[in-house]
C-alpha cells in the first residue's frame, strides 16, 4: 500500500489548466522538438495536443511553446523560455509534495492501514 496524489492548477472557474498530462506533453516537445512526435509518443490527438496547449497558454496568459511551420523538412515546437521555466517549476513541486506526502503517510497512516 502506498500514497497516491494527483496534483494540477485550476482556472478561477475550476478549469484544468495544468497538470502531469500537460507536464508530459511539454517534456516530450522539449525532448523530441516537435509536438506532432510528442503527440504519437503519448498516444493523443495532435488537434487535442495543440487544443491543450492553447488552453494553457490563454490560462496563463503566456507563450509555452513557439512553432515553425513545416516545409520540405517538416516543422519544429520548442518550449520558450517560460515553457521551460514551467517544466522544470513542475518537476520541483512534484518532488516536494511527494516528499511530503510521504512524510504524513509514515506519520499518520502507515502504521494504521499495515
């Protein structure tokens, strides 16, 4: 048995702006530069992919990721600064809450529910 937590950011309207499914997709555009073969890779839609980070970005009100159009060599998606910035924030708040949750599970629960 183990803790488990699903973290994301809300709009004011209760909206889902941000979480570890838009995480994913962000890591993967970061490491494949491309938001078609960061779709494949996680098995979405690329018009869903694209509607996700389109949300995010009017969310936040910034840029997340810049596009190049595709020609003979095909086209590229990169993070911008803030993207990345975003990503590694992510990859930080994940890190201290499972640090934390882990610590009230060994404090509250564990010797309870074992």
């Amino acid at each position: 048995m183990e803790p488990g937590v699903k973290l994301y950011i809300n709009t004011d309207e209760r909206e889902g702006l941000f979480g570890d499914g838009k995480y994913l997709l962000l890591k993967s555009i970061s490491e494949l530069g491309s938001l078609r073969k960061a779709s494949i890779k996680l098995g979405r839609g690329y018009r869903k992919a694209w509607d996700d980070i389109r949300r995010t970005e009017e969310g936040l009100g910034r840029k997340i990721v810049l596009r190049s159009r595709g020609g003979s060599g095909g086209g590229s998606t990169r993070l911008t600064p803030f993207g990345a910035e975003l990503l590694e924030a992510w990859e930080r708040y994940r890190n201290e809450v499972s640090v934390c949750l882990g610590r009230a599970w060994d404090e509250q629960l564990r010797g309870l529910l074992e």
